[in-house]
C-alpha cells in the first residue's frame, strides 16, 4: 500500500510509476528499455524495504534519484511536479544544487 500526502492510501501501482517517470523523459533520448530498468529498480528497491505500506514521498525521492543518473532534464521536469516549485528561483536553486553535486572535485580527474 502507498500512503498518499493526504494520508489516503492506494494498491501500489506499477503502472502509475512507470507512466510518472516516462511523462518526465518524454522526448528525450533515452531508450525504452533504461526508463524500464528504473521502474524495476525502484520496484525492487521498494520490496527490499520489506514493508506494507510506503509513503509516497519514499517513491518519489526513489524516482528522483534515478532520474538525476538518469537524465538531467527529466530529473528536474519531475522534481518540479513532486516537490511543486513555487517559483523559478526555487527551480533555479534546485538546478544550481544539482550541477553543483555532479561536478568533480578538484584533483580528481575520474
């Protein structure tokens, strides 16, 4: 069961996830079967919890974290939906924190 941020809760639906997470790579080019391989992950991910109910915010920051390897546009077209971006500044900030995170460290040419 997920528990929504309104405290209802619903089956947990495969289908839902993986629809979230193509709306968020649409027209981007990632193959069919790397958009799969994360609703599996996360699928996965969620049954390791071993847990009867999850709350819909474990769901989405699985989806976020696999959407920022993923691709970068797809990421933030989803953290903008999840996380309801109140403005561009906030938008903006999230954009400079995840540029920011994947850059490397100095001295490090890995």
């Amino acid at each position: 069961m997920v528990i929504k941020r309104d405290q209802r809760r619903e089956v947990f639906d495969r289908q839902k996830l993986s629809m979230g997470i193509r709306k968020a790579c649409e027209k981007r080019p990632l193959p069919a079967v790397e958009i799969e391989k994360a609703v599996e992950e996360i699928e996965q991910e969620l049954d390791r919890l071993g847990k009867q109910e999850v709350s819909s915010s474990v769901i989405g920051e699985l989806v976020i974290e696999r959407l920022r390897h993923l691709d970068k546009i797809a990421y933030i077209r989803f953290a903008s939906v999840y996380r309801s971006f109140a403005d561009v500044e906030t938008m903006f900030e999230e954009i400079q924190e995840l540029l920011s995170r994947d850059k490397p460290e100095p001295g490090n040419d890995s």
